[in-house]
C-alpha cells in the first residue's frame, strides 16, 4: 500500500496517470473475461454466443420495451401490451380467451 501523504503533487499526478491507465487496462482484462466465460456458457447449451445475441435482438421489440404477452403454442409471438394487438391475439380474444391467458 502506497502512503500518499509523504508524496508531493508530482508525484501524486504520476500516481494518477498510472491509476486512470490501470483502470483502462483493468476494464479491458473483465471484457475478455466475461466474454470468454458468456460464450462458454453458450458452448455447454449448444448455441454460439453470435446466435444467443441474434435471438435475443430479435426478440427484443423495436421500443425496447420487454413483451408481457406471449402466444401460448409459438413463444416467438410475443406483445409488449403498447401498440396494436397482433393478430393472433386479436384472434384468441374474439374466440374467448382473456387476456391474462397470454401474460408472461
């Protein structure tokens, strides 16, 4: 541990420049590593990493809001509860169904 009351102000900004410099490369160090360890965790379930992205932007709703709604048969179908109701739950809820069949 370094006692920065015996240092004066050069060498305190010296200290600075190797702490803002470290703290780069630190950060850099944890990109790599939860990289590494996000596309392990892809391998043991069988997919890419490259392919958990590409379903998970195209889940995602052009708002950016997460779906509450979701068809019951296909999960891909999906309603944020914003907008106009898609059709397959126009559908269901013209054949009697309730909304909250469908809530997520």
């Amino acid at each position: 541990m370094v006692d920065i009351s015996t240092l004066n102000r050069d060498e305190l900004e010296e200290l600075k420049v190797q702490i803002d410099k470290r703290m780069v490369e630190l950060e850099k160090e944890q990109k790599v590593a939860a990289l590494a360890e996000m596309k392990e965790i892809a391998k043991r379930h069988g997919v890419s990493l490259e392919e958990m992205v590409k379903m998970a932007s195209s889940t995602a709703s052009p708002t950016g809001q997460l779906p509450k709604f979701q068809h019951p048969e296909n999960p891909k179908h999906t309603w944020t509860g914003r907008g106009r109701k898609p059709k397959w739950l126009i559908e269901a809820l013209e054949g009697g169904a309730e909304l909250e069949d469908f809530a997520i």
